[in-house]
C-alpha cells in the first residue's frame, strides 16, 4: 500500500495544520471536560458539543471536522487548515464537499500521544459497511496497555486495523509490518503513519499470516476478528471460521513467526464449560509451540449476554433484526456446544528448552500501560522456574513491591471491630489481586531485598507464630509466598 505524492504532500500541511492548532490528546479533552486516554464524541453527543464549542478557533473546528465528523464552512475550514486548505484536501481524497461546507471522510482520534485514523462512523451504528475501520475499543487499548515498550528490530502489527498497535510499535522498532485483509484499513493506517511523522511501517494487505510468509519478527502484536460469532457481517468482527478458530490459528501463526526470545501478545476468545475451568481449553492450543506462555483471562460471558452485546446497535432501528440475531447467535452457539465465551490474551515469549505456563485472571482489566510489568513478570517467572523446588525458593533474595495497598475487612464483633479478612492488590497496570493473612503481611514486610526469603520467614515466625518450628512454618508459608512472587508483590 501507498499513498500518491500529492495525497503525501496534503497529508503534510495536514499534520502540521493539526500540530500548529494543538490537535492532540490533552488540549482536546481539556476543551471536553473528560480524562481519558483516548477521546471520541458519540454521534448523540455532537449537537450538544459543538454548541459549547466556540466558534472561529482553530482547534474547535479541526474538532468538529475530524473529531466530530461534522460538515464545517469552507472558509472556516480554510481558516483551520492554513497550507493544507480544505480545496486540496478535496483533491487528495482526505475531505468531500457537502454544498459550501466540507467534511472528513474519516476521524482523527487521540490515543495517548498518537492520532489514530478511524472511519467516520462509529461502531453502535446500525448500518455499518462490511469494510469499517473500528475506533479504539477495549480490546485495542488492552492490547496497547499488554504490549511491551523495549526496543527491537522488526515488529508485526497482525490484523492491524485502524493501526494504532503499528503506530506505537514504530517508537520502538526498527521496522514495522502491519497487514490486513480490510484495504480501507491499510489505507487509515498509511494516513496515520504520516500524521504521526513516522515512515518506518510497511502497510502489507492479505489474509492473517500470508503477506509475510516465512518471516520472523523480535515482536508480534495481533487484534484479529475474533468474536465467536455465526456472521460474516465486519471485517473487524467477523473471521468467517467456525467457533474459536480463528485465536487459535492466530496464536499458533505468532509462535511460528518468533525469533528466539521474541515476545507476542495476541487478544483471544474462546469457548469453555459453563463449569470447566477457564484456562483448560486454552492449553491444547500452546502445547508444543516452543514458547512459554502466559494466559491472561479478561472475563467470561454466557451466551445471551454475548449476543446481546454484539448485537445492542440494532436495537433501536431494527428492534425483529436485534431479536432475530439473538436468536441466530444463540442457536450457533447451542449446535457448538458453547456454554460461555472467554475473553483475554496470551502472551509468548519465544524460547528454545523447556518452558512454562501460567495462567491469571485480570480482576480489573488493565488500567494503565503496563508492558514494562509484563516484561518483568516474565522474567520473574523465569527466576521461579530456576529456583526450583522449596529450598530454591527459600534462597531467593526478595523485596516488597512498594507499588501495592493493603485492604482489610473490618467487621462488628460486640466490642468493635475486628479484622475478617485481608487482601492485597497490586497497583501497576494490572491490578492483581491476593488474600492474605498476619503471616503473609508480616513476611512482606520482612522482604528488603537484603535478606533470602529463608530469613524473613524466620524473623517473621518469631514476630507472629514463635510456637512453631521454622520448618513448619516455611512449609505453610510457602506456597502463598510463591503466589506473591508470581503476582509481582515480591520482587526477586
């Protein structure tokens, strides 16, 4: 994929139109009134926006036409555009004329400090075209938030959509691939590269893995369509293959597409057992793929409440259509024998020898980027692993994370209150969580990074169970510590 030179040279006076006027993620949203990592207007929300919005300032009207999708005057999109002007971006097939106004073919939406280029519509809308480029969703942001920042050579951005994984992987890689069977998608993704100032990503169009064949990359990043779903309605939602296989085949393509040591975060869906643990069916999939992998559960839905979320934009406009496809979804669904949906990511880490897998919930999501913890987590793992056994594990020198709060649960007992349970939750990003008791808070407390766990739990006996011997209370004391270590509240 490429652009023209004048589309090149239009998309130029574009950005620096858009840099000059402060089109970026903090002024808008201030001009909003909202804190977020990234800002959208709703369609229901415009007619009262663009009323509190003033009039004639650069910023506000570069809003209203690439933000809000709103016709705006010629003239006084010309005022905004200053070199750009809105008769070349006509030209460049960036804007359409409605009478004397113009308007955007597509929105420019601020992520953090990159601007992402979407398709004019958003998603709620009933009347989609099968080729729509989604705006930034939960599960693109989570996978922005998973993916970790270190520098590498070669990065592929696999089922890239809007690009906004490839925008950000280009701060950190020498060269980027991204690939998508969606053209318009390829084509938002070339814009947005050259709105950011970045010329290190190769736009590459085909299905999955086949517009990079063979090749291996240091980092693989995937977001594919894969809602377990009976359509084949969006390019952004729909695989066309039957159940989960579409996770599957993408999970099972990035581990073949690793160099040694190269890491991959795919986001997934899956079907599992009403009452089957969550992480079974997931296991078969990374068996034999030559990476350590660590399974990271979002949530899990039942199949009504599935439907019914994929489908909720109908609702309004064509209520027997909305009812229509939660009925199709459910029968699918009953003849797969599906009884809920995970939803989540797996991460890879190419490595040749023997390797591990863990499996976590994410109790509330991922609220912050939080790469630089998954690369530690990893490698955290890594040093349980070669610890070994117990007397490994008690040699281990150890720290308290500083980043995580104690919260207890204080209940009525007659004379006051007294303590009913504890937990600690971690406050990096992922905020796990884990329940502790005074012998658990104790030895945390111990752990200075001075001494081997070996020490603390002696101090930590002495301070709270003196009756027991040091053996007996390494042993119950053990396995929860392990636990702390592998949630990231100790540090080795």
């Amino acid at each position: 994929m490429s652009l023209s030179t004048e589309e090149e040279a239009a998309l130029r006076d574009l950005r620096a139109a858009l840099w000059s006027a402060g089109y970026g993620l903090d002024r808008i949203a201030e001009a909003l009134g909202v804190e977020a990592d990234s800002v959208s207007v709703p369609p229901g929300d415009v007619p009262v926006i663009d009323r509190q919005l003033p009039k004639g300032e650069p910023l506000p009207t570069l809003m209203r036409l690439f933000l809000m999708a709103m016709p705006v005057a010629s003239d006084e999109a010309d005022g905004a555009l200053a070199a750009a002007s809105s008769e070349r971006l006509v030209a460049a097939g960036l804007l359409e004329r409605v009478g004397d106004s113009v308007q955007a073919l597509f929105r420019i939406v601020p992520h953090r400090d990159v601007l992402v280029v979407v398709d004019r519509e958003h998603e709620f809308s009933a009347d989609l075209e099968p080729d729509h480029v989604m705006g930034i969703t939960p599960s693109t942001s989570m996978l922005s938030d998973l993916t970790p920042r270190t520098p590498v050579g070669t990065t592929l951005d696999l089922c890239c959509g809007s690009g906004l994984q490839a925008l950000l992987a280009a701060r950190h890689s020498g060269n980027v691939v991204a690939t998508d069977i969606n053209a318009r998608a390829l084509r938002f993704g070339e814009i947005g590269a050259r709105l950011n100032g970045l010329d290190n990503i190769e736009m590459r169009q085909g299905d999955l893995f086949e517009p990079v064949g063979e090749e291996t990359f240091d980092l693989v990043v995937a977001n594919p369509p894969f809602v377990i779903s009976p359509d084949s309605a969006y390019s952004y939602r729909d695989s066309g293959l039957e159940g989960d296989e579409i996770s599957r085949r993408v999970v099972d393509g990035a581990a073949a597409r690793l160099r040694e040591g190269g890491l991959a975060v795919v986001m997934v869906g899956w079907a599992h057992g009403r009452e089957q643990a969550w992480d079974e069916p997931l296991r078969p999939w990374v068996e034999g793929l030559g990476c350590d992998v660590w399974l990271l559960r979002h949530s899990s839905a039942d199949p009504l409440d599935y439907a019914v979320g994929f489908n909720r934009p109908l609702a309004p406009l064509d209520p027997q259509g909305y009812s229509d496809a939660i009925d199709r979804w459910l029968d699918y669904d009953q003849r797969l024998g599906i009884e809920a949906i995970g939803y989540g990511a797996i991460v890879l880490r190419k490595r040749s020898g023997d390797n591990w897998l863990r499996a976590d919930t994410l109790h509330s999501g991922v609220e912050a980027p939080a790469g630089e913890l998954v690369a530690r987590m990893i490698a955290t793992q890594d040093v349980l692993e070669a610890a070994g056994d117990d007397e490994g594990l008690l040699d281990l020198v150890l720290r308290s994370n500083p980043h995580h709060r104690l919260e207890q649960m204080l209940r009525p007992d007659g004379a006051g209150y007294a303590v009913h349970g504890a937990g600690v939750i971690l406050e990096e990003g992922m905020s796990f969580r884990a329940a502790v008791d005074v012998h658990a808070v104790q030895i945390l407390l111990h752990l200075d990074g001075k001494r081997t766990l070996r020490e603390a739990l002696e101090m930590a006996r002495a301070e709270v169970e003196p009756a027991m011997t040091p053996e007996d209370f390494a042993k119950a004391s053990l396995r929860p510590v392990r636990r702390m270590v592998e949630l990231g509240f100790a540090l080795p």
